[in-house]
C-alpha cells in the first residue's frame, strides 16, 4: 500500500474558495472540523464504541510512553489535538504522539504546528474512507512516522509505517490477541482490551 505526493484537485475544487480558520471556528460544537488541503471537512463527534476503544488505547500508552512508569517513556501523547499542517490543512487525529526530543514540553497553545512521529486514527462507518484516504496522503506528506488504524467494530489494529513517502502495512492485529505494534513494541498491548464488548 502506498499513499505518496499531494492530493490533485479538480477544476471545480480548484475554483472554490478555500477553507480558513474562521471557518473551523465557526462549524457546529457537534462537529469535528478540519480542513483537508483547502476542503472543510465536517464529522460527527465519536461515537461510544469509537470513544471507549480510544480511551482504553491511551490509558495502556499513558504510563509507559509518556509517564515512564513501567515502560521505557520518550514520548508526549495527546488525544484529540489540532495540528496544523501548512496553510491548508488542520488535522485532529484521535491520538498522535511527539518522541520527546522534538516535543520536550506541550505549549500552552490551542494547536500545535509540529508534525507528530505517530498517529492513531479509531474507524467508523462515517471516517473510515476519510481516515484511509485523504488524511493517510497528508499524514505521509508531512512525514509522519508510524500510524495506526484501530477499528472496535472490527476489532482490528493495522499498523503502518512510512518508508520512503509511502505507507508500508507491517501487520494487521485481530481478537484478543496479545501484541507488540511499533514504534510501542516496547511492551505487549492486550488487544482484546480495546474493544468495546471488553470487561
């Protein structure tokens, strides 16, 4: 698989006017808004299914990663932040993490312009072509390292890592299984932790 240069536009996208940040401020409270290369993208807040795998993947990456307790630390990890990439492109992955080398401290900012090391995208029926499409190509031309795709209804985990400006799928992890996914190989992640239906 491999998601590689910019995005085309076509001539009817080329006429229309691009998306700002006004724009972003001013969509829905209900919405998620981003602007993908120049287009509004509005989305629906997460869902339950979606919010508790997300949650349950920060709280098994918090300690080890960014806490240092119990793992090997390195790393600042952040749910939901807005990135801003070039004058085009506000993103909000569902997580994202920075190896402290880059990102030693979090600015007291409301968006961040640093591309992050790893990304994590949870799927759902109405983000999944997005998330797989669109967002993979930006995230790949800013050079994001690692990325995951977590899908609860599916229960699965594709992990990915960019090589060369294209995506390479290392695996794709299912059921309960206990797993090692980069770059937090470090540690076994409880797959079946995850997922919604977990006690």
């Amino acid at each position: 698989m491999a998601y590689t240069g910019s995005v085309p536009l076509s001539p009817e996208r080329e006429t229309m006017k691009r998306a700002t940040y006004e724009d972003v401020l001013n969509a829905p409270e209900h919405k998620v808004a981003e602007i993908l290369d120049g287009e509004l993208v509005l989305s629906p807040r997460p869902a339950l299914r979606h919010a508790r795998a997300a949650s349950r993947l920060g709280a098994f990456l918090g300690d080890p990663f960014d806490r240092g307790r119990g793992g090997p630390g390195g790393w600042t990890l952040l749910d939901e932040p807005e990135i801003h990439l070039g004058e085009h492109v506000v993103i909000v992955p569902d997580m994202a993490g920075w190896r402290l080398e880059r990102l030693p401290v979090v600015p007291d900012a409301p968006w961040l312009d640093l591309a992050p090391d790893w990304v994590c995208e949870v799927l759902s029926p109405s983000t999944a072509r997005i998330d797989r499409g669109h967002k993979l190509r930006i995230y790949g031309r800013a050079g994001v390292g690692h990325l995951w795709l977590l899908d609860p209804i599916e229960q699965t985990l594709e992990v990915l890592r960019l090589r060369e400006g294209a995506w390479t799928i290392l695996d794709v992890l299912t059921g309960k299984a206990t797993v090692r996914a980069e770059p937090f190989d470090a540690i076994e992640l409880e797959l079946g932790a995850l997922w919604p239906d977990a006690g």
